[in-house]
C-alpha cells in the first residue's frame, strides 16, 4: 500500500512528491521523512476507496489535484483541509473506556479564555496553574475546576487519548512526570519550556473513539505512527507505547479525576 501502487501519472506523482518535500522534518533525527512515511504505510487507508473505510490515498490525490494550484504551500494547505474532513474514521476502539490525555497548560488555558472574558489571558493561565497545582482533596479540586472552567469542552479540536493494556487508570500505568508522559506517549511537538497539565476521563453516552489514522495528524506529525499505539520519542517502539485513540472533546462533567500538573 502506497502511492506507487496508485500508477500516478507525471502531474499527479509531481504533486506527490512536492507533499513529501513540504512535510519532511529534517530535524526530526530518526526519520526525516517519517509523516510522509505514515502517509503511504497506515494500514486503515485503502489505496483506492472502499465503502465504509477511511478516505483513500486516490481521494486524496484527487483532492490535490483539485485544489492545489501553488505547489509545495498549496499541497500542503489542501493536503490538511482534507485531513479535516476525513477525521475520526478509523477503527472504532469501544465504549466505557477510561482515558487519559495531555496538553500545554496555554493552550487550555487559551481554550478556556474564550468563557472567562471576565480575565485577561494571563489571568486564565494563573488560575488554571492554582486550580492544577492546589493541594486541596481530589475531589475537592474536582468541583471547584468543574465550576470555575464556565466551558462545555476542554479542548477546541478532536481529542488524542490514551488507555492503557491491563486496564488500569492511564496515570497508574505511566508517572505524572513531565519527561516521561511526553516520551511514552509520543509528544514532541511539545516545547521544552512549556507546562503541561493532564487529566483522567471518560466519554460521554453516544460519543465513540477511534484508532487515528493519518488523516488525524495534519499530515506533519513525525512523532505518531500507524501502529494504534503511542511512539516513545527515545526510540524503544511502540510496544512500550499505550494504545492511542481519537474522539471529540469531552467535558468537564466527563473528567474523573481533577486535571493535574505534570511534574518535572
């Protein structure tokens, strides 16, 4: 399965590989073209379209073609409207699993603003890190975050969770250390110098969870792989990963534990 299995014909292959150009990441020191890699390796995509599968690589091709008029810039731009449209297709993975997920403390931070216009951006952030960082009982903490975020969702986009093989709580199975949730689960999109917050959660009835496919990852993510597990950014495989899902955002009523600050 790959876009040489496709017969592309000079324009089309041209398009092609000016998309690989534009998403290799050269500073990325295990594979540099590794999101273009996940591009022709992911197993769910079909090459040509299948009823009831994710878009296909000839979807996207035509979608390029299509839509992409300046090149390396335009493929890439069309190349990522059309992963938005085609996300959370992968398998689905179940119910009544029990998640946990990891962000940058700004950019809930910047989430949550847009209900708070009462604070300024910097005083979002300062009451985020207290309700994170309060010593106050687990479920105490709980209810005064659920009151204070005034918003029905805890992120804008889709949500990457993980779970974990046995069953456990995610942050049972994985320390809440800073280095080493952003290892095992993959995250190296996320600058040194940031805060990172995370949380235990559940989805609400009627919302499912899917395996990701590369069409979740905005085409420019060399850190994931199509393997429905996280990558370890040390090199040790997913087989050291957790297994990875994708879902729409949940809220603060879904969260089973307070959101916490990772420890550095």
């Amino acid at each position: 399965m790959s876009f040489s299995d496709l017969n592309l014909d000079p324009a089309d292959q041209a398009l092609v590989d000016e998309l690989k150009a534009a998403v290799r990441r050269p500073e990325y020191h295990l594979v540099p073209d590794q999101a273009f890699e996940n591009l022709e390796s992911d197993p769910q995509i079909p090459d040509e379209p299948v009823a009831g599968s994710p878009a296909s690589r000839r979807e996207f091709v035509n979608h390029l073609r299509a839509n992409a008029q300046d090149r390396s810039e335009g493929c890439l731009l069309h190349g990522r409207a059309f992963c938005r449209a085609h996300q959370r297709r992968g398998q689905e993975t179940g119910n009544g699993m029990i998640l946990g997920h990891v962000q940058e403390l700004s950019k809930l931070a910047d989430w949550l603003h847009d209900a708070r216009e009462d604070l300024s951006p910097k005083q979002v952030q300062d009451l985020l890190r207290d309700l994170v960082s309060s010593k106050a009982d687990p479920a105490v903490r709980l209810q005064e975050q659920r009151e204070k975020s005034q918003k029905p969702t805890l992120t804008r986009y889709q949500m990457w969770s993980f779970l974990t093989d046995d069953g456990r709580r995610p942050f049972q199975a994985i320390s809440p250390r800073r280095a080493e949730l952003l290892n095992f689960l993959g995250l190296g999109s996320i600058p040194p110098e940031a805060e990172v917050v995370y949380w235990t959660h559940s989805l609400p009835a009627g919302m499912a969870a899917q395996r990701p496919t590369v069409w979740d990852t905005d085409l420019d993510n060399p850190y994931w792989r199509p393997t429905g597990r996280t990558e370890p950014l040390d090199g040790s495989g997913s087989t050291n990963g957790f297994p990875e899902v994708v879902h729409p955002s949940v809220g603060v009523a879904d969260l089973i534990d307070p959101i916490g600050s990772a420890e550095s």
